[in-house]
C-alpha cells in the first residue's frame, strides 16, 4: 500500500522523529541500549550492509514485490523520482529532506536535485555544512518510509482506517515521538497452560506468543509507552489481516488482566473448533531487544515533562515507575517463565492436573480475572517453585500437589516476605527493593518481574483465607469437599456480609508520581486511598476487607476500548464480636495519638467520659435498633468516603430486610426495627409466666419446665406478635365472661383485631409452649383416660394462675390458653407415652403391635421433636444474631410466591437455613441476614434434592465413625439414635425411592423423615428451585442499581395458575403485613399495654382466610392445589391437578371411591 494512499493531504510534522534533549541524554546513559554504530554520512547509509541486513529486512521483501518507481514526499507533497543506488543494486530514490540538508528548503516546488546542488556549492556552502544526527536519523526513517510499512506513533494513525481496526491502546498523552515498522514476526510459539497441557475449561485458550523483530525498534522504545504503543499497532496489523482470513470466524480485543496497556487479540476459527478454542495473539519483543535492568522497579521510563502537559509538572526528578515497568517487562519475561514452567512440569501430568484443579478453584471464586488477579499463571509459577524446591513431590496425586499448595498459601506472607523464584547468584534486585514499590511480591524466574505487581494486599489476604478454608474443608469428614471447593461457584454478593460499590473513581485526586506510574489508569490510583481509608477506619468490625475482580470485557476490532472502570466494588466481612459496638473508643486526650485521631475522624470525633473514668477521644454512631447496630458499618465507610475522599458509596446490606418490617403499625414501647425487638419483648413475658408456671402450688404433679416450641422462641416468626390492649369492639366482637366473643351474626363484615398466630402442620396455635411434669407411676394405660387426666390438669393450672398469680386463664380439653403482658400463651401438657398410646395396636388374635399413625406422628413432633429442635436452633441463633432475621426473610420470600407453610413447613425453611450456618462451605457463616438469604436462595436453586441429603449436626453430635447399635422399634424415630452421618447417608442412597423428595436428617431426629414426610413435595420444590433461580438474576443484575425495586422478587408470577381468587380486603386481618400495601391505609399507632384487673382473652387464632383455604383444601384437595401469600395475601391461586381432568368412563365401579356430596 502506497504512503500516500493511506495519508491523503497529510504530512509528517517537523521533528516529529526527532529525539528531544532528555531522550538522546537517557539514550546515551542507557545500560540497555542497542545502538552502537555512529552514523556519519550518507555513504554510511547507503553502504552499509548490516543495515541492509536488519534495519530493511522489511524493505527487501517489498522490494522484491514491487520495485519503488517514485512516490510522494510527505511534507510538501511532491513527486519524488527513483534513482538507482550506486551501493546497492535495487532502486533507491532522492532522500528529501524537510527544510535543510541535501535539498533547499520545501516550498511546494520540485526538489532541486543532487546535481543542481554541485553547481551552487561555491555559492552557498552553508546548505552543505555536514548533517546533524537528528538529521542522519530523519534520513535514514525517511528512506525506509517508502520501502515498508513504517506508520507514526501518533494518534494520527490513518491507515487503521483503511483496515477498519481500531487502536487497542488508550494514547495518553497524545503526542508520540519515534517510528513503527511492520515487519513479519520473527517467531510464534505456544505459551502458557495450553504449552503446559493444564488449562481448563469450558473454553480452550491458546496463547501465542507472537514476537516482534527487533527492525521494529528503536534505542529508545523502552520510554514513554512507546514500546506498548508499537506492541498495541503491532496487534492492529495482526487484526486488520487476520480479518479477512477465511479460517477466522472473528476476531476481538481484550486486556490481558485487566492491564490497559497490554491489549490481547483474540481469534475464533470457524466451524465447531471456533465454539470450544480460542486464540489469544500476545506480542512480544524479540530476545535481547530490552535488557531486563532497564525495567526494574528503580528504574523511571515516563518521562513527566512527556506525561504532563501543566505547567507543575514534576521536572526536578524522575520518580521509579514500577507499575508502568510491570506492564512492558511481563512479555520481555515470557520465554524464560515458560522455560521455568516446562522444566518443573514435564513428564508429571500429576502436578499438572493439580495445576487445572487449582485453576478451577480459582475460577469459581473469580480470583482469576480482572485487574490485581491471581491468575492461572501465577499458579502455575508457584507450583513449579514448590516442585524445583521438593516441596510437592513429583510423584504425589494431583490432590497432594492442591493441598500441599493451599498450605503453603495459607502460611505465606508475601506482603512482608515476599518470595523469588530467581537464582540467588543471577545479581538481579533484591526482593526488598520490590517491597518499597509492590504491596505483594512474587518475583518470577527472571529476578525483575514481580508477579504480583498489581496485586493489591486485600486481594492477597483473600486468597490466604480461601486457601485456609479450603484445608479445613479437606480435614472436615463431614461434607463433601469436591463438591464444595470446585463445583459451587462463590460469586462476590454471596461471599460478603456488606457490598460498598465506590461511582465516579476519577474525581478522587491523586499525587503526579503515582498518576505517572499508573499512567492515569484510574483503578488503581483510586483503589489505594479507599482501601487505606476503609482499613483505617473501620478496624476491628471487620474480619475481611476484598475487592471484587472484574473481568475485563471483549470488544470488536473496530471500535474503540472501552473505558477504563469508573467503580470500585468492596466487600466486608464483619466480626460479630465488634462490628455491632456503636462507638469507637480512642485514645486519651490530650496526646499525640489523639491528635492522629482528630485529624482522621474529623468532627465526628468528641471528647467522651467513659465507665472506668477514662477521658477519651471517641466516635459515636446513632442506633436505635439491632437492625441499626448492623449497619453501623455503614455509617463508617460513607462518612469517611465522604469526608476524606469526596466520594459517595451505594451500600449493599439490607435492602431486602424492609421486606421483614411493619411499614404500617408502630408500636409505642420501642422501635419495631426487623422484628429482634417484639421477639425479645415476647420472650421476656414468657420466661416470666414460666416461672410463675413453675412456681404454682396445690397441683397433683410438679411442673419441672416450661418450654416454647413457637417460631418466636427460634427467633423465626416473621412478623412477631405485638402486645395489644384487649377490649370488645361493637360490630364484630362482644364481651363475654372471660373472653372477648364473636358477634352471633352468620354474615362477618370485618376480621377482628389480629392476634398473631403461628401455623404449625395447618393447626392454628397460639405461642405453644409444652408443660413438662415430674415422672409418676400413677398413669394409666388407657388413652382416653390420660386425655381425660390432662384436661383435668389443664383445669387445674388455670385455677391455680388466677388465684395465685392474678392471671387470665381459659382451659381447654387439649390446651390452655393465657393472657399476660397482652399476649396470649396456649400451653400443652406433654405426657411421651401417649405417643406409644397412638401407635398401640391390638390384633383380634391378641396381640400388641406398635404402629406409627398420622396422630402419633404429629403428637410425636409437638411434644418432643420441636422442642428439642427450638432449643438447639434457639442456641445457633445466640450465636449467629442474624439466623432469625435470615429464617424470617426467607419465609417471607417463600409466602409471597404464594408457597405458604401447607406447602413448605416453616420448620423445614428455618432447618435449611440452619444448614447455611452449620455447614457453610465455601464460606465462612453469614453476619447479615441479606447475604444469608442469598444463600438460601442459591440453596433452592442449585441443590439436587434427589441425590442430595441435608443433615445438620447440631453441636457436632455426628461423626462420620460407623457404629453399629441395635435397639427396639418402640419409637421409629429412635431407631437411628447413635447413627453417625455415614450410616445416615448410606440409609438415604439404600432407601431412596421410599424417602421423601427432600431428605432432612438432624442430630436429633436422624431417621430424615420427621420433617418432610408430607411437604414439600417434589412438584412444590421444583417450583422452588425455578423461582429462586429467577429472583437470583435479578438480584445480580439489579443488586447495585439505584432505583432498584427490592420488592420485585416478592411479587409473584399469577399467569401460571388456572383459577384466581381475590380476596376482600376487610376480611383479611393480616393485610398490613402485605408486600404492597395500600398507600392509602393509615398508620396504626399501638398504644402501651396496661394491665388492668379482670381483663379478658381477646378474639385469638381467627383468621377467616385461613379458614377458607383449609375448607377448600378439605373439599377439593383431589381436583386443585391452592396456594395463598400467609403474610397478608389478596389472591388465592389454584392449580388443577391434571388427573382430576381426565375423561373417565361413566361407570359403577369408577364411583365407588368418589365422594357424592
């Protein structure tokens, strides 16, 4: 292609290859440079064979294809005729200078020519005085210019245009000097883990490490980006050809880590391989053209007066640039790191397969990508370190060769003993010069690249903790690990108890040294302040601080990159312990330290006395509730990115937690906050009636203990009930002789006030709670007459709590209802025989069998099984706060898909959410309930209930030893006691067809089928799993928007029911507790409870749309399901079940087991 085909109108500006004072200096001074020869005349030029040789190797084989037969100059456009070269038999042509020199200076007139000039030497001897060497190198650019591809550096790059190929490179600043010539790669060999044989999949990558002959380079390349500028143009070239290529499907950019000035191309071929393989194309200079040295971290290659165009450039000194050094020396260090690798790695595909695992792990954490990654080609480093130094045994499994890495990680300290893989007799610089400049070090085999130069210390520590968890899941019999460590993904917004996305990065002001270093790439220069700020700042309420990794996006070759990130994505893990305290205790006034302190804190900071009489500096941070006391995180990190940076911050972590609050009644004792309040102001009640229970006198039995067995003594009830005052309303209610009564009226216009209830298996309770008495010989064995024993006792302890306690009290045949402090408490006599009882069964022969039926089973569960388990699950939550809040939310999502407790118990959405804490692999347990609702979410969506059992080993009662204990089959849910988790797993993969869908087993109840024989069914958890998947997407793709609707996961799709019944409103008592609720209805403001003599038991447990789901799941139950939203839901969806629409023949027998009604 001509030069005046691809500059039309356009010329080269003056000095533009020209090399300023600065350069020539560092050129000269250079312990690199690769120019020894002194150029004199231009004999010298014409000549000179070495150059022929290598300085126009490109020009001999366009020569060869077209000989040059005139062209036009470039500064003043015009025709320049051949010639042929005495020093050489090709055609040369007449070098045309700009201004001076061999030729009169360009006035758009025609060259005057050699021979003219002979003739006007005596006349002007000036014009021939000998030439400068900023001239002798114009030349020699200029008679190259018409013999090859020789392109500016300058954005003014016209020819991309003819190849419709952007440049991948960000100019910055725009002026360039120096000069670029194509030239064919000198070598293109396979590099990185497909060399290796250990990349992983899905997508195959094979880089090629395509080298660029040392014609395309000048002396002084290695300063201001100009060796990435070449490499960028080089990989332009690559992609206008590769194009039009009829083996590429298509061709892309992408930046190698995140790395803006190390653009990558990327080649799909056509046909199926293009599905599974692609090509990555990395540029690297040819051996030898760049001594290492010149790279090393001391070592400045930006010059400022180059970088910065303001007048305040730094111009006193040449700050080291090791960021900008990182970017070049990491392809001049290719061969050699791909040498180390080959040596440690042939002939032991064993530490190769480690190497792919390692990658894979890596990969689900989305470690691996982005800027500041640990990246596959770290690992392979590091291995091939720990196999040359006989840590990992080269005849170790691949599983040893992962463990012996994830030891060897989780015990390093690389940020203060930083590690080389270079020979210590090599001179290169010590790893305490890499210290000064890189927060980790990792130096490579070469002893000037260091690994892990972008890497920041957060990203580090992540890793660390990764590989520590990942031991203890090895040495955990208990879970499957594989399963943990390399088949479940850990996306950043499931990992993290809090999200801090930072916006508009480049409005934070930086130092000129590090804009120079970083060559104003806007990531990094903002990432070291707020990291610095967030660690400062909130010290010990956190556990973790890590940045998320994004991976860097694919762009077509014709358009330009993409802007380099403008945000920052921080993720906090907090420490219960101190994340929750709501002032920050300083140091003493009056000292150096509190000085610091003030000047940190700024007016946030005041002088405080404390308990101890201590006089202290200190921050305090407002909070009302135990939701606010979970957010004080929060307040920390936006304050000071406000104050210190100017930055403001979207806080992810608990957007979804208004879901779980009263919007429409508040109480008038304490603020209602998530619920953490009305739970404690129930349980503090009970423990009181609990004692006066104990404590009651003249019973024919002692009462030992009193426990509750409500979702509000697990910390569970969604929506925990407030106290109210009672008194008879004058349409609906009426007084009556110790209760509040209904209306006898057949027609009911409004629901009464709303006292709370909790549905347990489709009975309505109130606060259950189960008496448990002293052991007694004296009990029958008849069970209408224990029935009859424990009505006459319910009537006794209701006796005894109005007399001696002043209390109100109504018994019943089975229960015994309460009231106190404005709660009502049903209470159950417990008596465990009465379950073998239920199972006794007597043959006509004679003989007693024991059988388990539907009423032992539920008799079974109430007395012992849900008391057993509140008080484990009551124990997880003392010691992980946010479980309740977590159940609540995650019950509150199930109801709103219109999933209520008929079909998804309560106590098997509180048990798998359990499972989140006590086997939280591959994370640490949840701090905040959000993210714990993440996870349950995932949980429903991911795990295949069939091949998967849930078994959760409260207070690690479970083992994985084989015990082998024989017992009686008196009671089937004993009938595992002792069993340890292998034998519980070998009973569900044994059994499986004749076990429920979803398979729970406890460490109280191991048999895996107390909870779940009825529900969920497998229909129930397959629409489960579809809509948490759903909610999932939308979570990631919504998370950090700010006009994000956080309700729009709980409004339910109604398209896929056959029936819809909508409900009216007034009838429905529990309509305040609704997703949405009507805008219009006012707020109702609860007065304080006061006790008043001879109060009366308020209308409890009523609830007529309840009512009406339970008569039509009686009626129609083999024609429809129905599904109703608990918390307050307007519609009733039905189902047809597909059988009950079947044709069937008009027959006798066909009617024999129908109803007729």
């Amino acid at each position: 292609m001509e030069r005046s085909e691809l500059y039309p109108n356009q010329g080269i500006p003056e000095g533009f290859f020209d090399i300023d004072e600065s350069d020539e200096e560092d050129v000269n001074n250079a312990s690199d440079s690769n120019d020894d020869e002194t150029i004199k005349s231009e004999s010298d030029i014409e000549d000179d064979r070495s150059l022929d040789g290598e300085e126009r190797l490109g020009d001999v084989e366009i020569t060869k294809k077209r000989p040059f037969d005139g062209g036009t100059c470039l500064t003043c456009l015009t025709q320049v005729r051949p010639r042929a070269s005495p020093a050489s038999p090709r055609l040369g042509h007449v070098p045309h200078l700009p201004h001076r020199g061999w030729a009169t200076e360009c006035n758009g007139t025609e060259p005057v020519s050699k021979k003219k000039n002979k003739k006007n030497k005596q006349l002007d001897p000036k014009l021939y005085k000998p030439p400068t060497v900023k001239e002798l190198n114009q030349l020699r650019e200029t008679e190259n210019l018409f013999n090859s591809n020789l392109f500016r550096l300058q954005v003014d790059q016209g020819w991309l245009k003819s190849i419709n190929v952007k440049m991948p490179m960000k100019q910055q600043p725009f002026e360039g000097k120096g000069s670029f010539q194509f030239i064919k790669p000198s070598a293109v060999s396979i590099v990185g883990s497909f060399a290796s044989n250990s990349c992983v999949g899905p997508d195959v990558c094979i880089d090629l490490a395509v080298e660029m002959p040392r014609q395309c380079f000048q002396q002084s390349d290695h300063l201001n980006e100009r060796y990435l500028c070449k490499r960028a143009l080089y990989l332009c070239h690559l992609a206008g050809t590769l194009q039009s290529c009829h083996l590429v499907q298509f061709a892309s950019f992408r930046l190698c880590q995140g790395d803006p000035l190390r653009p990558l191309l990327e080649v799909r071929p056509v046909g199926k391989l293009g599905k599974r393989v692609v090509v990555a194309l990395r540029p690297v200079p040819q051996s030898g053209v760049f001594k290492l040295a010149r790279f090393s971290p001391e070592k400045n290659n930006i010059r400022p007066s180059w970088f910065f165009t303001t007048s305040d450039a730094i111009e006193d000194s040449y700050p080291p640039t090791p960021h900008h050094n990182h970017s070049a020396i990491q392809d001049l260090a290719t061969t050699a790191n791909q040498e180390y690798c080959r040596q440690a790695l042939e002939g032991h595909p064993n530490i190769k397969d480690g190497i792919r695992l390692l990658k894979v792990w890596l990969t689900q954490r989305k470690l691996n990508k982005g800027y500041g990654s640990f990246g596959g080609h770290i690992v392979a480093q590091l291995v091939s370190h720990l196999v040359l130094q006989k840590r990992i045994s080269v005849l170790g499994s691949s599983y040893q060769v992962v463990r012996a890495t994830w030891v060897y990680l989780a015990q390093s300290d690389w940020t203060n003993f930083g590690v080389s893989l270079a020979e210590p007799s090599m001179g290169t610089p010590p790893v305490s010069e890499f210290h000064q400049h890189f927060e980790v070090v990792l130096v490579d085999s070469t002893g000037y690249c260091n690994l892990c130069a972008n890497m920041s210390k957060e990203t580090y520590e992540r890793v660390k903790r990764e590989a520590d968890l990942a031991v203890r899941c090895l040495d955990n019999p208990n879970i499957n690990s594989f399963q943990v460590l390399f088949m479940t993904p850990v996306p950043f917004y499931r990992q993290y108890d809090h999200i801090v996305r930072v916006s508009h990065l480049s409005r934070l002001k930086t130092d000129q040294v590090r804009q120079l270093d970083h060559t104003n790439h806007t990531l990094p220069l903002a990432q070291v302040p707020i990291l610095a700020t967030l660690r400062e700042g909130l010290g010990r309420r956190v556990t973790a601080i890590a940045v998320s990794l994004e991976d860097t996006p694919h762009w077509s070759i014709s358009i330009d990159p993409p802007a380099s990130a403008d945000s920052l994505t921080v993720g906090l893990t907090l420490d219960p312990v101190h994340a929750f305290i709501n002032i920050d205790k300083g140091p003493t006034a009056n000292t150096e330290e509190a000085e610091k302190f003030r000047d940190f804190w700024g007016p946030k900071s005041e002088l405080r006395r404390f308990p101890d009489s201590s006089i202290c500096e200190a921050v305090v941070w407002p909070v009302i509730t135990l939701a606010d006391k979970r957010l004080v995180c929060g307040q920390v990190v936006e304050y000071l990115l406000a104050s210190r940076l100017g930055l403001k911050v979207t806080y992810v972590a608990d957007q979804y937690e208004t879901l779980i609050k009263h919007s429409k009644v508040k109480p008038a004792d304490f603020e209602y906050g998530t619920g953490e309040e009305a739970t404690l102001a129930v349980l503090s009640v009970f423990n009181e009636l609990s004692k006066q229970v104990r404590e009651l006198n003249d019973l024919p039995l002692e009462i030992i203990s009193v426990q509750g067995t409500s979702p509000v003594f697990r910390y569970t009830d969604t929506f925990p009930p407030l106290a109210t005052q009672s008194r008879p309303g004058k349409k609906v209610t009426k007084d009556g002789p110790t209760c509040i009564l209904l209306n006898d009226t057949s027609a009911i216009g409004m629901a009464p006030l709303w006292i709370p209830v909790i549905e347990d298996d489709i009975k309505l309770s109130l606060f259950p709670a189960v008496i448990q008495l002293a052991l007694s010989k004296k009990w029958p064995n008849d069970l209408e007459a224990v029935r009859r024993i424990k009505a006459a006792f319910h009537v006794e302890v209701a006796k005894c709590l109005s007399q001696q306690c002043g209390l109100t009290a109504q018994p019943h045949p089975n229960f015994l209802d309460v009231l106190k402090g404005g709660f009502v408490f049903r209470l159950r006599l417990a008596y465990p025989r009465e379950v073998g009882l239920l199972k006794r069964h007597v043959t006509p022969h004679g003989v007693t069998t024991y059988v388990d039926t539907d009423e032992s089973r539920d008799l079974e569960k109430d007395i012992v099984h849900i008391p057993t388990i509140t008080g484990a699950v009551h124990g997880l939550h003392q010691e992980h706060p946010s479980y309740g809040p977590a159940c609540c939310l995650s019950k509150r999502w199930l109801a709103a898909q219109m999933i209520d407790p008929h079909h998804f118990p309560e106590i098997v959405v509180e048990l798998l959410v359990a499972w989140l804490y006590l086997s939280p692999e591959p994370h640490e347990p949840p701090t905040q309930p959000q993210t714990a609702f993440f996870r349950f979410l995932h949980l429903l969506a991911s795990t295949n209930w069939v091949s998967q059992p849930v078994i959760l080993n409260f207070n690690t009662e479970l083992t994985r030893g084989v015990k082998i204990f024989l017992t009686t089959s008196y009671c089937y849910s004993i009938l595992f006691k002792g069993e340890e988790v292998v034998e519980i797993e070998g009973v569900f993969q044994s059994s499986r067809a004749t076990l429920p869908p979803l398979f729970l087993a406890t460490s109280y109840q191991p048999s895996g089928v107390v909870w779940t024989k009825r529900n969920p069914t497998l229909q129930i958890l397959v629409r489960t799993a579809m809509l948490s998947k759903e909610s999932l997407t939308i979570v990631e793709e919504k998370l950090f928007s700010r006009h994000f609707d956080t309700k729009l996961i709980f409004r339910p799709p109604l398209d896929v029911y056959d029936v819809l019944i909508y409900l009216r409103p007034l009838l429905n008592p529990r309509r305040l507790e609704a997703v949405d609720v009507n805008k219009d209805q006012p707020l109702v403001n609860l007065p304080s409870y006061q006790y008043h003599q001879g109060e009366k038991l308020p209308v409890a447990g009523f609830n007529p749309v309840q009512c009406y789901l339970q008569e039509l799941r009686e009626t129609y139950s083999e024609f429809a399901l129905f599904f109703h939203d608990s918390y307050g839901g307007q519609v009733v969806g039905v189902l047809w079940i597909p059988a009950a629409m079947e044709v069937l023949d008009f027959k006798v027998s066909a009617l024999m087991t129908i109803d007729l009604y």
